[in-house]
C-alpha cells in the first residue's frame, strides 16, 4: 500500500503543493518531553525548494515548540492528508532548521513565497531536507472540504510592527523557552528583511 520516494516531484510535489493544510511533528530529545504537533495552513506558505528540500513560514503563534525541537536535534516529519479525491497520505521525515529574520539566508528563502507574510507576524523560516519520502493509502481519513484560509490570523498580526511583535513574544511564556525549557525563539525579534 504504501510506497518510499527518492525525491520530490512529479505527482508527488503536486498532491502536496495542492493540499490546503498539512501538519509538523517534533519532539525534543528527552524521553519526558513534551510531542508537538501542529497544523499549518495559510495559503502561499509552504513552498517546495528543491526535490528533497521544502520551507514553509512560521508564524506568530502563542508557543514555539517547533522551533526549540529543531534547535535542539533537528528531527521533523510533515505530513499532508488528501481530504478530497483520491485517498492518500503523505510524509516527509527528515531534519529541519529554523532560518531566523537576522540570517542572510532569510531574504533570497523569503523571495521564494508568494504569499505576503507581513501581516502575520513572521518569526522564521522553516527548512526541512527530505531523509525519508513515503505515502500511505489515506483510507480512512474522512472527505472534507476547503472553503477557504481563516482571516483572523492576519487580521490580528498586521496590527503589529516589528517591535510590537516582540514585545508580545517577549509576554508568552513559551515563545523564548519551550514547554521543556529548551531554547525558543531568540528575541528580541530582528527587524524584518526584505525579500531579494
């Protein structure tokens, strides 16, 4: 039922670059540490780089869990779900970094997004390199449909300037430390490039 893939493309890059929403999981390296798992979905924010490299934008949010996983040992899988049509599930397992606003990497990966991610609250840039490519039937996961990308994320971020921004991370408990304690999100929060 299920197939491994060497790279990213073909009907592959397309079933995932046409899914409205996928999820991230991580985990720190402890075994009492907590499992983060999260759903992503602004459209435009996720973007396939290479046949084994993707990005998507990480937004302003209440935790940081992702990035202090990736800080600490890098281990990510994403997965997206077909939702409609065929039936199919898809994940990338693989390492991923946080590419941070004061990296000089950070505006050529921007450059790369069509979406406008002013508005909500840009903190990085996730980048993950495929180490296992695989699918699975998705026969059980339920048909739903996409009506379209909620419009309150922007709508609260865009009231915000890059040292609002910071100053409303530097309140969350768990934006600077994890849940676990691990190192978070650096701040205070870099000024935002502009893409090359």
């Amino acid at each position: 039922m299920g197939k491994t893939y060497a790279r990213i493309d073909g009907r592959l890059r397309t079933f995932i670059e046409e899914q409205h929403i996928f999820f991230t999981a991580t985990a720190p390296l402890g075994g009492d540490g907590t499992v983060n798992l999260s759903p992503k979905g602004v459209s435009g924010s996720f973007v396939v780089l290479d046949e084994r490299t993707v990005a998507y934008l990480d937004f302003a949010g209440s935790n940081a869990e992702t990035v202090a996983h990736l800080r600490e040992n890098g281990r990510i899988t994403l997965m997206w779900c077909a939702f409609q049509g065929p039936p199919n599930i898809v994940r990338v397992h693989g390492r991923g970094e946080p590419v941070f606003r004061d990296d000089p990497r950070f505006p050529e990966l921007l450059g790369r997004f069509p979406v406008d991610p002013a508005p909500h609250g840009l903190r990085a840039i996730i980048v993950v390199t495929a180490e296992l490519i695989r699918d699975t039937c998705g026969f059980a996961v339920p048909y739903m449909s996409y009506e379209e990308d909620r419009s309150l994320h922007a709508q609260r971020f865009a009231r915000e300037d890059d040292t609002s921004l910071s100053e409303y991370f530097g309140k969350k408990e768990h934006i600077a430390t994890s849940i676990d304690g691990l190192p978070g999100l650096p701040l205070p929060l870099p000024v935002m490039p502009t893409a090359d």
